[in-house]
C-alpha cells in the first residue's frame, strides 16, 4: 500500500482585503489550476517542477516563485522527500492598490534574486513575530508587503497589455458563467462558438489554459471560496457553486488547494493569525 504524502498547510489572512499567505510542508502533488491574483513566494526546502505559462520549470531552495492572474500551473515535488515553500496571494485590485493604477505582469515564473528574497523573508517575519490584532501589527505587515510588491513590480514585472479575446471563445466563456450549475454540454458550446468540439477543446485551452469545462470547475471553486471568506455557511456555499453538497466540495478543495473549506474558513475570518 503507497503512504501518504506528507502533507502541512497553514493559512494566515492578510493585513489588507484580498490578500493571504500559504505555508506548505508537502510531498503531494497538484494538478492544474489557476489563481485570481498574484502569487509570489520563495521555496525554502527541497524542490518543486511545475508547468507555468512560459514552459516547465523547477523551484529550488531559495528561489522566488510567482504567478499571474488567471496563470494556469501545476505543481510536483523533485525526486521523493516534501518541499517547504511560502506563498503569499496578492488579488490584483490590492497589487494595484499597493503598487501603482497600472496591471503589471510577472516575468518569470522561478528566479533568484536575494534583495527580493530578503524582503519576503521580512514580510514572513511581520506575520510570525508581531502579536496579532494590533494596529502596528497591521501597520507593520502592509509596510512590509507594499515593499515586496513594490521591488517586484520594478525589478520582474512588465505592464500588462489589454488583450482582445476571441469573440467566439468570448461567447463560449460568458454562456459558461451564465449557467455554472447546469452548463451545456460540449456540443451546444462547440456551436456557440462555431468550431468541432475538438477544435473548441483545444482553442479554449490554448486561450484560457484549461479545456471549457476544466475552467469552469476552478471558476466553481473560486467562487465557493469567496462566498466562504465572506461567513456564507459552508453548505451553502457549496450549492451556490454547483457542487452536490459540502463533502464533494471539501474534495474538490483538497484536490486542488492541499486545504479544506474549514480551514480556510477559519484563516479568513480572523485577520494576523
């Protein structure tokens, strides 16, 4: 019988709205997902293969890891000992709040740089060192992650371009979130947009980084965990994202987070843990 993975998360919210940090001790792997905001960290132990919107890469010890909005990844561990990495997730209206009124772009997904390094380091300090629910604490944590948004918006980051969508995958994304309980099935939306369902697969996928009905379950569980974040009963916020009760929901979010709905209901709702 395989063992299971070693698998620790601890989830802690931010001192501003949307934004929350993510530690991980963990052998497991994850499958394909994307995040709503950015996300930027450093991998602390072990090593980390993950497919990004630029290519296969690997994160060693010490090395920054990032993402974009809407940037589809996976993630495994190198060879068979857990990694230990630092994540913190950053909603693109508080990265603009925080940095400038300008989207930005991260460049690379791995990359190594001490001075940014050492900021997120100090910004990890703030969150473990400071007592919790304390003005300063707040004060002194925002001062901290501003720092780190801001070196990374100079020193990483290009102005993110406004990118016309594909009118007819524009249609096929829109029906979707018009009807995320009951979508039609592959042939209706192939319709919709005028292609083979194959070709609607594929083109959907190369647009978005996941096939239609992939997208839709990450929209689906992004959307429970915001009306959870917001005190919605967890039962409820599973039905009103389409999941057939609370316990398909509670997988669904171990799958694809490595957390539970408790527990991020539990993060989100006391600010500094």
């Amino acid at each position: 019988m395989t063992p299971t993975p070693l698998h620790h998360v601890r989830l802690r919210r931010g001192p501003i709205d949307g934004v929350h940090a993510e530690e991980l001790h963990s052998g497991r792997s994850f499958g394909r997902h994307w995040h709503d905001g950015y996300g930027f960290g450093v991998m602390e132990a072990g090593g980390h293969r993950s497919a990004s919107g630029r290519g296969t890469v690997e994160a060693l010890p010490g090395h920054i890891v990032t993402s974009n909005p809407g940037e589809v990844h996976d993630g495994h561990p190198l060879g068979c000992a857990p990694r230990h990495w630092r994540m913190v997730h950053v909603s693109a209206q508080a990265m603009v709040r925080l940095v400038d009124e300008q989207a930005h772009e991260f460049t690379r997904p791995v990359f190594d740089d001490p001075v940014v390094r050492a900021a997120i380091h100090q910004l990890f300090h703030c969150w473990d060192d400071m007592a919790p629910h304390t003005p300063l604490a707040a004060a002194a944590c925002e001062e901290a992650l501003t720092q780190v948004c801001g070196l990374l918006a100079q020193r990483h980051s290009t102005r993110q371009p406004e990118v016309a969508a594909p009118a007819n995958l524009q249609r096929v994304h829109d029906c979707l979130l018009d009807q995320p309980c009951a979508p039609p099935d592959l042939h209706r939306l192939a319709n919709l947009a005028g292609l083979s369902r194959f070709q609607l697969v594929r083109q959907f996928a190369r647009w978005k980084g996941l096939p239609p009905f992939a997208w839709l379950q990450q929209h689906r569980l992004r959307h429970a965990r915001r009306l959870i974040a917001a005190g919605t009963p967890l039962c409820e916020a599973a039905f009103a994202s389409g999941f057939a009760d609370q316990s398909h929901l509670n997988r669904q979010f171990v799958r694809h987070f490595g957390f539970t709905p408790g527990q991020w209901r539990q993060a989100m709702g006391s600010p500094l843990q």
